[in-house]
C-alpha cells in the first residue's frame, strides 16, 4: 500500500533528479566551451605580444638574434597546394564513386576502408610514406610531406563529397535522364554543380585539418632553416617549426611558438568560421 | 535504360560457377555508351587505387619490420627494455602508456561528452544548442600541436601547483597518485587527449541521439516521465551507437600523437603512478624515427607504426559498425564522420 504522501515525495525526487540532471549537462557543456575560451585566449594574448612583421617573413636564427617564421609559413603553402593538388582531385573522385555506383559488394568495402581510414593516426601515414618515398629517395623531401597530408586529405574529401551528392534531388538526375543525356554527362554536368557548394565546403575543411597536421610531416618535410619551394628539398612547415620551438628551452622560442600558433589558427579558424557563415547545414 | 541483357547461356558461362558470377560488361559497360564507360572506369580506378594503396601501406610496414619481427617475433610484445645502445627493443612500456593514458582520456571524457551531447540535442533551446554546438566542434579543430603547446605552458603548470598535489594529498594511499609531483606526465597526457577526444565522442553521440525516434520521447513523457527519465529511454534506445562513438573516441587517443608527446614525458618505463613519464607508441615514433640509426632500430619503429595502424584501424572498424547500426536502423543519414 502506498500512502498520498508517499507517492508525492516519489514524485518529488523524481522531480529533483531531473533538474540535477539537467543542470549537470548543462555544465558538461559550459566547461568544454570553457576550454576552448581558455585556449584560443592564451594564444591569442601570448601571441600578440610575440608577433611582428620581421618575425612573420624572417627565418630562424639561432637563440638570441630574433629570427622568424617566413620560411615555414611558405613552407605550409607549399605543402598544403601539393596535397590539395593530389588530395582533392582523387578524394573527389572517390566521393563520386561511392555516391553514384556505390551500391555493390567492392563499393561498402571502399566506404568501410574509407572511412575507417579517418581514424588511422597520421603519424602512421607519416611512417608509410617514409618507408616508400623517402627510403627510396635518400632524402626528406616535401614531396613526401605533400604526399603524407594527401593522404591524410582523401578520405575526409571523399566522404562529404559522397554525402554532398547524396543530398542532390533525385528528380534532377531524373529530369537530366529522361531529356536523353547519357549517366557521365548527367552526373559531371547535373548533380556535380548542383552539389559544387557542399563539395568545395568539404574540401576547405579539409584544407584546414591537415593544415594543422604536425606528425606525417615529422619525418617526410622534415623542416628546414631556408626558404624553399623545390620538392625534392626537405622544407619547413608553420606546424613542425612550433613543435621545435614549443620543446625547446628557450623562453624567446617559446614566445615565437605562441606567435607562430597565432598564426596558424587564423587560418584554421577563419576557414571554419567562413564554412559555418556560408553553409547553413551542418558539415 | 537498356541494360536487360536476356541471360543467354553461353559456352563459358555453362562451364562453372567462375565463369558465371561477373561480367566485365555488366559492371563497368551496362549503358552501352562510351562516355559512360570510360566514366565509370575512371571512378572505379580511383576507389581501388585508394584501396591499393591501404594493402600498399600495410605491406610496405611489414617488409620493413621484417628484421625487428625475425629478431624479436611475439617478445616485441612483452618485453619491457628499450635500449637502442644495446639493440634490445621491445614494447610493452608504450603499449601500457597508450592504453593507460587512453584509459584516463575515456575515464574523463565519455561523461562529459554525454552530458554535453544530451545538453545540445535533449534540454538546450535551440537557440542555445546551435552556437554552443559550434563551439565544442571548434575544439576539434584545434590542430594536435596546439593542443601540446597550451598542455605544456598553461595545463602542466596548473596541474602541478593545483591538482597533482591535491590528489597525492587526499588520495596518496593510492599507488595511483604517488611520487614526484612534476606535471608531465601520464595524468596530463591523459587529461589533454580527454580534451582532444570529448569534441568527436559528443559529434558522435549527438548524431546518435538525434537519430532516435521522436515517438520514442512522446511516449515516455505521454506516461508521465520527467525530462531526464525521457532522456534515458533516449539514451536506452542509442546505446550501441554511444558505444560505437565511445571505440571511435578510444581509436582517435590511441593514435593522437603531438600532443601527448609534448606533455607525457617520454620515459620508456611501466610505473603504477600516474605522475610519473611514461611514452606512447605514438610518441617514441614522433621522438625517434628520425634518429633511428640502424636497420634493426628503425625496423622496430616501423613495427610499432604497424601495430598502431592495425589497432586504430580495428577499434575504428568495429567503431564505425555499431555507429552504423544504429544510424541506417533508424534512418538517420549523418552520422559516421567525426
């Protein structure tokens, strides 16, 4: 037998625990933005008062005589164009293959690979390309860093690439179909423009992540103290030359890290933050 | 389209089941026009040129371990010395330092991922659910190295003055949280990956929860239940997908790799505290690769290289398999990047 009362104080803790509850969640979520203010405000205030327009374009000295990052910044451009260049192509292709004929066995292999592939540390990518490119070669090079990101680069641009065409109305490749025009045509001429949007969005996004990608370059770029632009050439990365001077102990080096760090997440987040302006949907 | 071929028996096809199955024309050629042909040959050509280069990747490791497998077979597993001087490698002490400090990152982070990713798709107005959501994705956006330079100048320091000590205090009887009280090492390793990981585990479960039914919410709160009570028959009916998010989230710490090397210490020793250095394969690859001298050092690496990629790429695997699950069950179409 259960008394009024004691089916009101149930109803009350239950009650209670909701709101516990709720409120709990509710602080799970201010922390994690917490430590993205703490974050992103650390770089912000020890970088600013690092940087200047000698260290944005000199190279690096040695400890005490200033030096800069101008050679890594060109280096990361190098790097970044020569993965883009490779990476995106081919993870688009790929995309468009498992969009439009992935319903087979080797098509859910591909897909499974592919996206497993995501989660495959880069530093294992790093290692591969070392033992096929730079053993070979005798030589960092940053073709062998280029190569390491554009692989780290496809899957991510093959899977929203995928997703991106899938969104495309299926009355559009219909209506293409039935005015005669054969599958090529309707695919390269139809539903890539009409997914161009989403596509180029994925691939910015994964200009950014490899952009901020440190260990396939360890080994493959390696780094370098000179402007550099030839690939058979190690060369300096923004990424690889704050992790130098991150380690080092050196307070000035410090500083410079924090400077480079500033750098470096302007562009990232300036290429999210656009993404996000331009894009209403969730990528 | 006028790919319906009658099935006319030919003499190949009559011979066995070989010659049956698959027909060259049929996958790559059923419209009949060329474009479409060399179209579809091209696509096909890149997916298993991607394919060939994931055999190309696990082949090319293995070759090259091949003198650190011959010296050392099933022993590079359990052995604990690494001493490049003598030659002697084995790699239980990065193998209990990528599990530990993985252990740690999950310990910390799948609560909080959880209670963030409920926060966003169950009790946040959407108002707020959108710009906060944006926010902790901006956490994963954070490059690896950054994540180490802000570990070891801003959380180092205030683990060491604040936590460490704190912890050593109150629960020092604990093997756990006794020696020296330094700041690097595996408790800030596993603190900063757990930053790291909660971004792609709430991603994950918030796709997840987002999947499930609506109907499923009506009818508890039709029967009288409170938000959370709601929340958790949400959370019953996802359950695989958490899981599946939670293996992906374990895959991505296993393998972070510039952050935890900045901040663990890279001491190669298995040690019950959680103060002292420790070293992940990850990071004794990001330490030593390029000094690696001689083929037997640098085959151990390329081992270790291997080990990890074949890990990674079976958690992801099995990850990626329950979050599919749950997504294709119940149609939901977004999930499975992260």
């Amino acid at each position: 037998m259960t008394s009024d009362s004691q089916i009101k104080s149930a109803a009350n803790h239950r009650r209670t625990a909701s709101s516990v509850m709720t409120t709990l969640t509710a602080i799970c979520a201010f922390f994690a933005v917490t430590i993205l203010a703490l974050i992103i405000g650390y770089i912000a205030l020890r970088g600013l008062s690092a940087i200047s327009f000698q260290f944005l374009t000199d190279t690096p000295k040695p400890v005490g005589e200033g030096g800069g990052i101008g050679n890594a910044i060109l280096g990361s451009l190098v790097l970044l164009l020569l993965a883009s260049v490779i990476g995106l192509p081919f993870g688009i292709a790929v995309g468009v293959y498992l969009a439009e004929f992935g319903d087979g066995r080797f098509a859910s292999v591909v897909r499974f690979v592919t996206d497993t592939l995501t989660g495959v540390p880069s530093i294992v990518i790093g290692v591969f390309v070392y033992t096929i490119i730079v053993l070979p070669m005798r030589q960092f090079s940053a073709f062998a860093g280029g190569i390491a990101l554009a692989i780290v680069m496809i899957p991510i641009v093959a899977r929203t690439t995928e997703e991106m065409i899938r969104l495309v109305p299926t009355s559009l490749r219909e209506g293409a179909l039935a005015l005669g025009a054969p599958q090529w045509r309707v695919t390269t001429g139809v539903v890539l423009p009409a997914a161009a949007s989403g596509i180029a969005t994925g691939a910015m996004l994964a200009v950014a992540r490899v952009s901020g990608e440190t260990a396939p370059l360890l080994f493959t770029a390696f780094g370098s103290r000179f402007f550099n632009v030839y690939l058979d050439q190690p060369i300096a990365s923004l990424t690889v030359q704050i992790y130098n001077y991150a380690i080092s102990p050196y307070d000035e080096w410090h500083a410079m890290a924090w400077a480079a760090t500033l750098v470096l997440m302007t562009l990232i987040l300036a290429i999210n933050i656009t993404v996000r302006f331009f894009t209403r949907k969730k990528i | 389209m006028q790919n319906l071929q009658p099935n006319i028996p030919t003499p190949a096809t009559t011979h066995g089941a070989s010659a049956r199955a698959w027909n060259w024309r049929r996958t790559f050629a059923p419209t009949g026009n060329t474009g479409d042909t060399v179209f579809r040959l091209a696509l096909f050509g890149a997916a298993f040129f991607l394919m060939l280069v994931v055999l190309v990747m696990i082949g090319a490791m293995a070759v090259n371990s091949l003198p650190s497998l011959r010296q050392f077979g099933f022993g590079f597993l359990t052995s604990r010395v690494w001493s490049p001087i003598s030659g002697d490698f084995g790699a239980l002490p990065f193998i209990y330092g990528t599990i530990v400090s993985s252990l740690l990152a999950l310990l910390i982070s799948v609560p909080l991922s959880l209670g963030i990713a409920i926060f966003l798709v169950e009790q946040a107005p959407r108002g707020v659910a959108r710009p906060v959501g944006f926010l902790v994705e901006l956490l994963a956006a954070i490059p690896s190295v950054v994540y180490g330079l802000w570990g070891i100048f801003v959380l180092a320091p205030f683990l060491r003055e604040w936590i460490e000590p704190f912890l050593a205090r109150w629960f020092g009887w604990l093997p756990l949280f006794r020696g020296n009280v330094t700041g690097i090492g595996l408790f800030t390793g596993g603190i900063i990956l757990a930053i790291m990981i909660t971004p792609i585990i709430t991603a994950v479960v918030r796709d997840v929860l987002a999947a499930v039914p609506v109907s499923q919410r009506e009818a508890a709160l039709a029967l009288g239940a409170t938000k959370w009570e709601t929340t958790r028959v949400v959370l019953n009916n996802g359950a695989p997908g958490i899981v599946g998010a939670i293996i992906l989230g374990l895959g991505r710490a296993i393998g972070e790799t510039m952050a935890v090397t900045m901040v663990i210490g890279n001491r190669a020793q298995i040690s019950a505290s959680l103060f002292e250095p420790a070293y992940t394969i990850a990071s004794v690859l990001a330490n030593e690769f390029t000094e690696a001298t001689g083929e037997l050092y640098l085959s151990a690496l390329i081992e270790l290289g291997l080990i990890l990629f074949l890990v990674t790429f079976t958690v992801n695997g099995a990850a990626r398999l329950l979050v599919w699950s749950v997504a294709h069950r119940a149609g939901g179409g977004a999930v499975g990047r992260a």
